[in-house]
C-alpha cells in the first residue's frame, strides 16, 4: 500500500519542477528583445553630422550598454550646366560688345583708308551719311552686311563693299560665351564744298550718333575738256595706255580686287566701261554703258579712275580729247 502512494508522490513533484522550469524558460524569452532592440526616439535623438561626412552614432540600449551605427553621407549635388546659346541667335546688346583689332580708332582708320569715293556719285553730285548694319559672328567673321539707310547706290555699295572685307573682330561675349552680335556703323560722304543740310534726325540716327562717324570727302575732278572743247570718237592717232594694250590688261589684271559681296551673290559678267582721255593724257568722266551688278561697276569705276595719264590722241598733229571705251570682265572660278 505504501509503494503505490510513494509513486504518486513522487510524480507530482516531477511535474511542478517541469512547471517551474518552463515558466521561466518563457520570462527569458520574453525579456530578451527589450534588452537587443533600440526604440526609434532613441535613434532619433543621435548626433547630427555634418553635411559631407562620414560618422559613428553611438546608442544606448535599455540596459545602458552603448551600440554604435555607422551613418552614411549625403549624395554630392549634381553639376550645374551652362546652357548653350543657338547659333541661329543674334544678340543686340551684350555684357562684352564686339571690338575691331585696335579698337575704334584702328575701325576708323581702316574704313578712311579703304572707301574711295565712287566716280559716278562723285559726277552726280551725290552725298550724305550710309548707315551699315552687319553681324559680328562668335567666331569674329563679319556677315549679313547691308545697308538700313542709304543715299545712293553706288555710296552704299562701297560702303558695303569695305564693311564685308573687314578683318575678323574680337567676338562678343554673354556670360562669358562668345556670341553673334549685330552692330551699326555710320559713314558720310562729302563732297568739297559747304557741307550739307542734316536731314531730321530718328530715334535710330541719335542712337547711332554717338559712334564715332567716317566722312569720305570728294574733291573735284580735273576737267579734261575745258571752254567746251569738243571731245572726239575717232582720231588720226588714237590714245595709248603706257605700254600698250598689253599694258593696260596688265593694270587692270593687277589692280582690280573681286569685291566679297559679289563673290558671295556669285556676281560675275562684263562691264563697258566709257571714258574721256583729255589732250594732257588725264583720265575722267568715266561711264558705265553697260553694267553686270552695283559691286563689279563699282570696281570697275574705282581701278580706273586710278589709271597713270595716257597718251593722248592726236588729229592733225595737235594733242585732243578723245572717247575710248574697254571692256572688263569678272569672271569666278
């Protein structure tokens, strides 16, 4: 009787120490993410670094024992690109405006020594102030030349004609790029005498005003047939160009310059050309009978009126004034 009771005893106290053994089994298991987890205030209040570096923040757990997380810097901000000015764009005021090589006295000098004034002008008794508009590209080259307000025909042309062949200027700059820039350039032609009457002033010519102007005076030409002398068609010798007629292809072939214009409209063709070559062997009051374009019998005019005095022609032994006309031709390659 008493075995069986001892058993019974004996199972009762192993199932109170498996009791007690599990409970606190499971109280271990319970405390242990409180002691290894961090709460987000705790994050949340760690040291701020500054922008660009790297550091350690160091965290402190429930139980006071100190944890440390490496925080990573922030991006690099991303490059600031220039924006890049169309080429097509033309500007007409810039932070840097163009410059001629030498400044404005060396654009002046070049345009007084470069612009003759044209024969038939002069003979019409044409002046005044051309007014030229052009474009200074970013590479310096000078395009778009053309006249905003003329005076005669043959007065822009040459005006134009000399703008075009311009040297390359110091392009102009917006921040900091070269651009396309348009600028305006004012020249007077004058012929001697009184000067004329200005005409009633724009808003655009005051603006213009205030650059320095080029005056390309004329002077009277020589009159090769004076009290009305009668000038012949043909004479018993007829005038020579020193050298012959080979000399003369040989000065023009020299001293005629194909002007850029034409070359850029592809201007070619033959003009007539009629002059008077007095009994002194002077050249003047030449003609254009048949012309190709304004460029090429503005050329034309400008070489002959250089021309060295002739020999005259001669009828009945004595020296007279004497018509004669040559052609000129301009031909592109």
């Amino acid at each position: 009787m008493f075995l069986p009771l001892a058993a019974l005893l004996m199972i009762i106290s192993n199932i109170e120490v498996v009791a007690r053994t599990t409970k606190e089994f499971a109280k271990e298991m319970m405390a242990a993410p409180e002691e290894q987890g961090v709460s987000q205030t705790e994050l949340a209040n760690g040291p701020e670094l500054p922008d660009g570096m790297t550091g350690v923040a160091t965290l402190q757990d429930k139980k006071g024992m100190q944890k440390t997380k490496e925080v990573a810097p922030p991006p690099p901000p991303a490059p600031v690109k220039s924006a890049t000015v169309n080429d097509s764009v033309v500007f007409e005021v810039v932070e840097e405006m163009p410059d001629f090589p030498g400044g404005q006295s060396a654009l002046m000098e070049y345009l007084a020594k470069n612009i003759k004034y044209p024969a038939t002008a002069h003979e019409n008794g044409k002046q005044g102030r051309v007014i030229v508009m052009f474009v200074v590209k970013k590479d310096g080259s000078i395009s778009d030349v053309k006249t905003v307000r003329g005076v005669d025909p043959y007065l822009d042309k040459e005006a134009e004609r000399v703008i075009a062949a311009m040297p390359n200027w110091k392009p102009g700059k917006q921040r900091g790029q070269a651009v396309n820039v348009r600028f305006t350039v004012p020249v007077t032609f004058r012929l001697s005498g009184p000067e004329p009457a200005k005409p009633a002033e724009t808003p655009e010519a005051v603006a213009i005003e205030k650059f320095e102007e080029v005056v390309v005076v004329g002077y009277g030409p020589k009159e090769a047939t004076p009290n009305n002398e009668p000038t012949f068609k043909v004479v018993d010798e007829m005038p020579k160009f020193p050298g012959g007629q080979e000399g003369l292809m040989r000065y023009l072939a020299k001293n005629i310059k194909y002007p850029t214009m034409a070359q850029q409209n592809k201007e070619q063709g033959k003009v007539l050309v009629q002059i008077v070559i007095g009994k002194d062997g002077n050249v003047s009051n030449i003609k254009i009978l048949e012309g190709a374009s304004a460029w090429l019998d503005a050329e034309a005019i400008r070489v002959v009126r250089g021309m060295p005095k002739w020999e005259p022609g001669k009828q009945n032994g004595q020296a007279v004034a004497v018509e004669y006309t040559f052609p000129i031709t301009f031909r592109l390659q």
